[in-house]
C-alpha cells in the first residue's frame, strides 16, 4: 500500500487524518475499524502512541462502518 498507492496514503492523511500540513504518510496498520497512519510533517514521520509513546503527531481514520468478512470467510 505505502509504495503502491503513496499518494492516496498522504491524501488520507490530510483530507480525513486532521493532517492538512502531511507531505507523505505511511500506512501503519489496517483493521476492521480504521487505519493507522503516521504523517510525515515538517520531514518528520512520528507514529500513534501505541507505537512508539508521546509522539503527537498521528492519525486514527476510522471508517464509516465496521468492515465485515466477505460471505464464506471467517
């Protein structure tokens, strides 16, 4: 994702991130609520506390429902 797709990471961050001012991002994680991405702000990636403590910089994009199993998958 974070080198396929590059430009639609940072655009996440920005437009639904609160990260208006990232240059990049990465995709940390992907589950069935959301993604964690860590913007690059000021040529400085930081990541969500629960990666790496006290950084403020981070973005939690929860998505709009909870994404379900395709039929036949558990």
């Amino acid at each position: 994702m974070n080198e396929d797709h590059a430009s639609a990471v940072v655009l996440y961050a920005q437009a639904f991130g609160d990260q208006p001012q990232a240059t990049e991002a990465q995709m940390l994680a992907i589950d069935a609520n959301g993604i964690d991405l860590t913007p690059k702000v000021n040529d400085e990636y930081d990541a969500p506390y629960y990666y790496k403590p006290n950084l403020k910089i981070s973005a939690r994009i929860p998505f709009f429902s909870t994404i379900l199993p395709a039929s036949g998958e558990s």
